[in-house]
C-alpha cells in the first residue's frame, strides 16, 4: 500500500462519518479540531490528515462507535 492509497477526499469523509452517525460538529468534537477545517475537508481546501483517514477506516472496519464529547463553550 501507498501513501496515495490511504488518503481520503471530502466525500469519502462524509461517507465515513455519516456511516458512523457523525455529523460535521461531532466528527470536529471527536477528532478535536474546529468545525471550520471539518469544512475545510469536505470543500477539499485542504487533504484530510493520513492518520484521520486511517482511525475513521478502521472504526468502520471493526464497527467502533464514536464517543462524540458534548459540546462545551470555548472549547475550541
């Protein structure tokens, strides 16, 4: 496998955290990362991280479930 193969476009990730039953604000509060580079993704402005790719591919693998924190002001 290639480093080209385990990159992810901004559709694969919202397939990917859709089939987790993620939303764009859980999969920012799950990953630790702002809502805006979430979007960031997903306009493909910018490459999803290879280690982002590979977690959210292995949880779909071994149907790991998410625990999204709850939403807390200022805490990004």
């Amino acid at each position: 496998m290639t480093w080209q193969d385990r990159l992810m476009t901004g559709d694969q990730y919202m397939i990917a955290i859709h089939r987790l039953g993620m939303t764009q604000a859980g999969s920012a509060r799950f990953l630790g990362i702002s809502e805006r580079q979430v979007r960031r993704y997903v306009r493909q402005e910018i490459d999803v991280p290879i280690a982002t790719a590979l977690l959210l591919r292995c949880m779909l693998l071994h149907k790991e479930r998410p625990i999204i924190p709850k939403w807390r002001a200022g805490a990004y």
